[in-house]
C-alpha cells in the first residue's frame, strides 16, 4: 500500500524533474550540451552558466559573479539584530569596523618577550594590556602577578581552565602518594552547565557530577546541594555566572563559604572556577557590589567572552588565573621554529588578531561608564519586555529580572513590591535574558496550543526566538528565551510585544477550533484568559499614539451604570466570593497577634497615619471605578493592584497592619454602593473636600456656603482635596482668579454645562496633604505618590503637597487658611493637569513656612502655648467675618474674653496676614493675572 511517509531528497527530486525528457524517450538537452554531472549553482545572469555546489569548479568565474551568487545565497540567513537567541555581540562603530578591517590579515602567533623578534610586537602588546584590564576589573591581587591569555572563545577557555585544575588536583595526588587514575578525578557543575563544560569532563576524562536543579533552587545549581557530590577527588566546581537557560547568577560566594567550610572539617581543597562567559562584562558594570570574582580567595580562575557583552566581533575570549601558581608550568610550551622564544598555552597554535584589538579599541572607547550605561540599558528593556510578558496573562517570566533583592526599608519594599524600582541593585542580579512559557493559566483553557508554534510563526516575521526544554530534572518544562542586547532597543520591545502577542492570539483561535472539532464542546469564540486585556482593541487604538481613552459620563455603558446600588452592576456577594478578597482575608487573621509582640511604637504611630490618606484615596477610586467600570477598566484594574501593593508592604515589613485595608476595602465598598449610587461630580460647580475632624479646622460657614461638602467621619492625619475636571486649568489658557472659581462653585449644578467643559479636560486631581512625619515617612509616602501615577489610568493624578509645591487653586476658591491647620495657616495645594504640574503656590512656600516655625519658636520661649496660639488664629477668623457669621462660630467657642496674651496673639497673626496678602499679590502678577483678566473675573 503506497504512503506519503517517508523522506523525500529534494536534490534527487529536482535532478528527476530536469530530467524527466529521457523517461519519455526524447534526448536529454544536457547531455547535448555536454555539461558537467552533478548538482549545479545557477549564474545570474540569466542562467547561461553553472558552478558545481559539492566540488570546486574546474574554472572560476567573474568577483562580482561570485560575489552575488554568494550573497544572494546568504540573504535566506536571519537578521543577526533579530537573532534574539544569541549572545553574541553583531556591531561595532564604524572606527571598530575599520581597526578590524586593516588588522584582518594578523595572525596573534608570536608573544616572545624578545620584542626586537616580535612579528606584530604592538598586537602582543595590546593583548598583554586587555589581560591587565580584565584582572583589575575583577579584582585580582596586584601584588601575585595574575596570568592569562586570549582565547578563540569561552568553550576553548573552559577547557584550558578545567586542564589547569586537573593538572593540579594530579601533583596534589602524587605528592601525597595517593593514586590519580583510581577512582579518577571528578568535577561538579550544575545539569543548566553549558555544553563546553560538559565536553570538557568528556575529552579529558574527568567524571561530571551534574548537580540536579529545579523550581526551587531557580533553575540553576544550588550551593547545598552541590556539597552532596564533593569529595576528595573533586578537582574543582563551575559556577555560571549568567545561566544559559533562563539569565540567573549563581551563588560564588555562597558556594565558597560552604567549601571553606568543608575544608575546614576535611582538609580537602576545593577550587572554584567562574564561567562568566556572558556575566563577566555585565556583573562588573552592572552589579559593581556583588562579590563574584577574585575578591573570593576560593576562585582561582575566570573565564569571559569578548564577543558578547564584550561588545568585540566574534573570536575572542579570555581566561584569567588569580597568579601564576594556578597555571601549571608543564602545560606552557616553548616554541622556537617561528625565529623567536614563544610561550604558548592554547589549544590552537593561529588565531586572528583583529577581535583581540576590537577588544581592546572598546575598553578604551567605553570605559567604565560607557560599560555600565550599556549594562543599564539592556536591563531596563529586558525588565520592560518581562513586565509586558507577565501582563498579557499568556505568558509567564521565569528569569529573575523582575525579582526583588534583600529590601533594606519600608521605601525599598514598597517600591520593590510592584517592580517599579528604577535601581538595578533592587533586582537580583542577572544577565539581560527573559526566559518566559505560557502561563498556567493559559495551558489549561487552551490545552492544544503548542508553544513551540510560537518559535517557528516568529521566524517567519523575521524574529529569532527558541524554544527549548529546561536541564534534564526539569525537562518538562518548555521556555522561550529572548537575550537582550545594545541594539535591541525599546521601539524594538514594543515591536516584539505586538507581534508575540499577535501570534498568540492566532494560536488560541487555532486551538479554540481544534479543541471544538476534537472534543464536539461548543467553545465560545471570544473564550480567553481570565483577566487578560483584549489586545486587539488595544493594539488599535495605540495607532496614533494616543493610547486607551477612558470613556465618560456621556458614553451609553456610563450612562446604564449610574444609579445602580452595587458595584459596576454586579452582585456584592459574588464580588466578596473574588479569589483575591478571600486570600487577603485569610492572611489578615494571624497579624493583629503582631501588634501585641511588635515593639516599635514610633513605627507604628506612622503607619497608622498612612492608613488615613490610603483610605480616603480609596473612597474616591471605588466610587469613580462604580460608576464607570464598564468602560473605564483601567481605573478598576488601577484600585486592585495598588491594594495588593498596600497589602505586600504591610505583610512584608512586619508591621501588623495587613487587616487594615482589607476592612476598608469593604467598608468603602458598602460606602459607595449605598451612600453614592449617582455621580459624585458633575464639573466644576461641585466640588468635594473630604476632611477627618469636624473641628475649628473646618471651612468657616461663608465658604461652607459655596462648597458641597461631604464627611467620612473616620478620625485620621491626613486630608484629601479632590478636584474634578475644570476646563480653565489648562497650562495653555490664562489662569482665572478666585471670582470666577467662587461664581461657578455657588451656581446651580443642573444649569452648568458640564459636557462642554468635559471637552477641554478630563483629569481628576488627587491631591495628598503632607503632614510633617519624620525623613523615612517622607520617603514612604513620596514612593507611593510616584508608583500612584504610574499605575493610575491616564485621567487621573496624584501628587505628594509639599511646601516646595503650591498652586493657587486656594486662592482661587478664596478657601480660609483655617482650613489647612497643620500647616500653620499656609495652603499648600499643588495641581496637575493632563499630567503637567500647573501652578503652584506660593513661590517661597518653604521660606514662608520656615519664618513661621521660628517665630512660633521664639513665643513658645516667651512662654506661649500651643492652646494659645490656636484659639487666637480662631479668633481672628471669627472677627473678620462679622458679626452674624461670629455668633454662629460662638455656639461652638470659648466665650471668654480675649486675655492680653490673645490679643498679642491677634496683633501677630493680622501682620502676618498682611504679608501673606502682598505675597498673594504679587504671586498674581508672576502668574499672569493681568488687569484684563481680572476684570473678566468680576462677570
């Protein structure tokens, strides 16, 4: 029975087709024309002549024939800037590519000492310079005199580091009369070894003990388990710096601790020998205070590639040995049949020269800074790519870029938590490499996509991407690794995400469909990760580099939303059954238990007061997020991950206030089913203050009038402003003054025409008044702000109020400075629109407040009190309101009269006003309040 399974010669099948004239019985063409058997290579033009492709042609032909032959055959090659699996380095400027063209005929031979017989005495003496540049640059001991040489590559520089270690272990065996073949010497390295190390215990004879790895020791060889296969025989460990699988720095010195301490216990030597092949120019540069090289007394030798994060052309590599009492003599040969004295340990006798002086061209080109700026910039696109990956739901980053390191404070965990951190040491340490699979999420709704189609659908949009399988404890894990170099830059990133997802999508139809047709289910057509954003919508509405606009309240999903008791139209129960809500509440129930053993009251006391903003914040993102979280998803994903932040830095620094934001959340939950089914704004004819205390720091009853004003009554140490869109907040528009902002305020809401202001902006201003914590509380909460705006949807905007930053939006309210107690009458506001900072006042804000401090000193030195103070700034309010609004105030204050020391209390204040009035002036006039405007105001 005939079956199409076998394998066909392609060769033989198109000789066949060529000749297929003779089977009819005609005359073969060929033979008339006497041509030469065997397969042949077409000239170009137009097929007149042919070149044998497996034997040399009997004549040559034409360069340029050649030369296009040739390189018409070579256009099939991939991209090497789109060959995203290799390491090795594809470019160099155009003075490196003219240094390796004229030095291309060199051959590095001859290093005699002799250097009147030297044949390239000045390439030997760039060579010898690189070798000290490398020794110094992983810290070997200038005083022992470290030794090595260059290299065709690391493969070759492994082998002559395991022969040096060998040859060791060998006079070590003699000297000691113990026997060197019985039971033979061993070396361990981890099963993620690259192949060089392999071939090197394969060629010369040395037993490899491959120390298994897996999940929990990060897929590479970890130092504990590697002492399980140590013992006296053992010549040596390889450690990676820079694992091929998935980018990870293994543990130098964890691993030389332990060996210290077996030796200590046995008496055996064991040396280290660091495979930096990729992570010896990154770890340097990037990682400057991880201990890894020769700083560890245990690593005798280190091996490098020039040509990958050497940034060098390919064929250069180096080993450098600590001093030259780790590099056995007999395995130096002396040479003498090239007219001079020459020294060679290598495994091959030519090399080229050129890669040795790209080398060097390149250390002095970038330096140091040079080095760590490119280090930088490969980390950060790679972090990039990995977050993009973790994102989309299909995927899942095995490497460790994204990984936090040891956190050292409340800032560095908080920043650290969510990847945000812009410090490379925040990261652990790690080659610019994401290695990612499908996530599992992702396998288990869509069993029939195959990850290895991803690998063959990039190839064919010209991107260079492998699949392959972990070590072989792990082999049943698939990844995808991508190695990110100089010229991968982030437009590329972002090119790479498009496509990667594209395809992705491709393969859940495709696997939609076969699952449908092989198990007879109805799939639905729009089945997806749960979770995962609709890629598609997004990728179209990127086009013009404007991005996912949120939709308003004129849009139709808003409009059916509104009024509605429970959150975005769903059941609350169903929404408390969220994996995520029963997760945090199982975590929170053990950490009340903290607050009774924790011992840092202060710590404490400043966390507490953090909770206050957190949670007004809170209120206002889920009352936003249930009007509009049918089509405003951003702001709902937003509220989400930030309480998962929240709860990561309350869990993680051991502060015992984890249960705190789960209770809020709810609280807030039942707030804004309940309290606020409708829109809260409406533009700017409401505006909303949310204070914490109904006290003297109250708004006076002349500016309650004019705003709509809504209490949370929770006692906390912070106060949020919130300010909705306001079409005369532009940078680009003539700033208004404080009549116009108080006539639309007092207006009737339903007679403003709040769809046309809604045109010009759409940002809703958050802002966060700071109160005087200590440093560290300064830097908290400065983090948060920051991280707020970069997981914020686009319309939204949050700021950190300092007295270094202070609109005028005070000002143009004409709010009383009463409102602001904890700034000694000093409004801080600062705003934001569309992301830009629009104004601030006043200009001098951290002058002001510090003349303020002092001379608040000097009378508390006279004897005055804080009680004092305060009940004069009332009075002085009280007064300048009049009498009627006095005997409202009066119901609720000191009847008493003014004693001399609040009237001297008075008198200061009034003088104090009078500055801070000649301030206000003048800050109108530096913002462009000219007379015109003004007089526009008064309408």
């Amino acid at each position: 029975m005939a079956t199409l399974a076998r394998q066909l010669n392609a060769e033989k099948l198109l000789q066949h087709s060529h000749e297929h004239a003779k089977a009819h019985g005609r005359t073969n063409a060929r033979s008339l024309m006497e041509r030469e058997g065997g397969q042949k290579l077409q000239h170009p033009n137009y097929g007149t002549g042919e070149l044998p492709k497996h034997s040399i042609p009997s004549k040559g032909t034409e360069p340029v024939v050649a030369y296009n032959l040739i390189h018409d055959e070579l256009s099939l090659d991939g991209s090497p800037l789109l060959n995203l699996a290799s390491f090795v380095h594809t470019h160099m400027d155009e003075y490196g590519d003219k240094l390796a063209l004229e030095n291309i005929a060199k051959n590095l031979i001859d290093t005699d000492a002799s250097r009147d017989l030297k044949e390239y005495p000045a390439t030997v003496l760039l060579h010898t310079r690189c070798i000290s540049m490398l020794a110094k640059l992983w810290h070997a001991d200038e005083t022992k005199n470290a030794t090595g040489t260059a290299t065709t590559g690391s493969s070759e520089a492994i082998q002559l580091a395991g022969l040096a270690m060998k040859r060791r272990w060998q006079d070590k065996r003699r000297k000691a009369g113990k026997d060197e073949y019985r039971p033979g010497p061993n070396i361990v390295m981890g099963a993620n070894a690259q192949v060089a190390l392999e071939k090197f215990a394969r060629y010369f004879e040395v037993e490899a003990r491959l120390v298994p790895v897996s999940k929990e020791t990060n897929y590479i060889m970890s130092p504990e388990r590697a002492m399980e296969y140590v013992d006296e025989n053992t010549i040596g460990i390889f450690i990676i710096l820079g694992s091929t699988y998935t980018g990870a720095f293994e543990d130098v010195e964890g691993m030389s601790k332990l060996l210290d301490e077996y030796e200590a216990k046995t008496g055996h030597h064991v040396p280290i020998h660091v495979d930096a092949a990729s992570g010896g120019f990154v770890a340097p540069f990037a990682y400057p205070k991880h201990v890894w090289d020769f700083r560890l007394p245990r690593v005798c030798s280190i091996n490098t590639s020039g040509h990958k994060f050497g940034k060098a052309y390919v064929g250069v590599g180096w080993v450098i040995w600590r001093d030259a009492a780790h590099l056995p003599e007999d395995l130096v040969f002396k040479l003498t049949y090239l007219g001079s004295v020459e020294y060679s340990f290598s495994l091959n006798f030519s090399r080229p020269a050129h890669p040795i002086i790209c080398q060097y061209y390149n250390f002095i080109r970038f330096g140091f800074e040079g080095y760590r700026a490119i280090a930088l910039h490969d980390a950060k696109n790679a972090r990039l790519l990995a977050r993009a990956l973790n994102n989309s739901k299909y995927y899942t980053v095995i490497s460790d870029l994204l990984e936090p390191s040891q956190p050292t404070g409340m800032v560095d965990k908080a920043a650290k938590a969510v990847g945000l951190s812009e410090n490379i040491e925040d990261y652990r340490p790690s080659l610019p490499v994401v290695a990612f699979r499908f996530s599992d999420e992702f396998k288990k709704d869509f069993p029939y996509a195959k990850q290895k189609n991803v690998q063959t659908l990039m190839r064919a949009k010209g991107w260079i991407i492998p699949n392959y399988e972990l070590p072989p404890d792990v082999s049943n894990v698939e990844i995808l690794r991508v190695v990110v170099r100089e010229q991968f830059s982030e437009d590329l990133v972002e090119r790479l995400v498009i496509d990667l997802i594209e395809i992705t999508e491709d393969l859940i139809k495709e696997a939609t469909e076969k699952e449908r047709l092989l198990t007879g289910r109805l799939v639905p057509s729009e089945h997806k990760v749960k979770g995962t954003p609709d890629h598609n919508e997004k990728q179209a509405a990127t086009q013009d580099q404007k991005g996912v606009q949120p939709t308003g309240h004129s849009s139709p999903a808003s409009a059916k939303s509104r009024g509605h008791p429970t959150m975005a139209g769903h059941d609350l129960a169903q929404r408390l059954a969220h994996p995520h809500y029963i997760a945090n509440g199982l975590l929170s129930l053990p950490l009340p238990l903290l607050l009774i053993f924790a011992t840092d009251a202060d710590l404490h006391i400043r966390c507490l007061s953090l909770a206050g903003p957190m949670l007004l914040v809170a209120l206002v993102l889920l009352r936003d997020g249930s009007r509009e979280a049918e089509t405003n998803t951003e702001l709902v994903t937003w509220n989400l991950r930030i309480f998962n932040l929240f709860g990561l830095v309350f869990t993680r620094s051991w502060l015992g206030l984890g249960w705190i934001h789960v209770g809020a959340y709810l609280l807030t939950w039942f707030v804004v089913s309940f309290v606020f089914p409708q829109p809260p704004y409406l533009g700017p004819s409401k505006m909303v203050y949310l204070d914490t205390e109904v006290s003297s720091t109250w708004p006076t009853p002349n500016i309650r009038k004019k705003l709509k004003v809504v209490l949370f009554s929770q006692s906390f140490d912070e106060e949020v402003l919130i300010i909705p869109p306001m079409s005369k907040f532009s940078s680009s528009e003539t700033s208004p003054i404080s009549a116009t902002k108080i006539t639309e305020i007092a207006s009737d809401p339903t007679t403003d025409d709040y769809e046309k202001r809604r045109k010009n902006s759409t940002v809703w201003h958050v802002v966060l008044f700071h109160v005087e914590w200590s440093r560290k509380s300064r830097e908290l909460e400065i983090t948060l702000s920051r991280m707020s705006n970069q997981l914020a949807s686009p319309t939204l905007s949050f700021v950190l109020v300092t007295p270094e930053s202070t609109p005028r939006i005070f000002y143009d309210l004409d709010l009383s400075t009463s409102a602001t107690l904890s700034f000694q009458d000093l409004p801080l506001v600062a705003l934001y629109h569309r992301g830009e900072l629009v104004d601030r006042l006043p200009k001098n804000a951290k002058q002001i407040a510090l003349e303020r401090k002092q001379r608040k000193e000097e009378m508390r030195k006279q004897g005055w009190s804080s009680k004092s103070l305060r009940e004069g700034r009332r009075k002085r309010e009280m007064k300048k309101l009049g009498p009627a609004e006095s005997d409202e105030e009066s119901e609720s204050g000191s009847g008493t009269d003014e004693s001399e020391d609040e009237r001297e209390v008075q008198t200061l204040a009034a003088r104090q006003r009078y500055k801070w009035d000649l301030t206000q002036g003048s800050i109108e006039r530096a913002f462009g309040l000219n007379e015109k405007s003004k007089a526009g105001s008064k309408i």
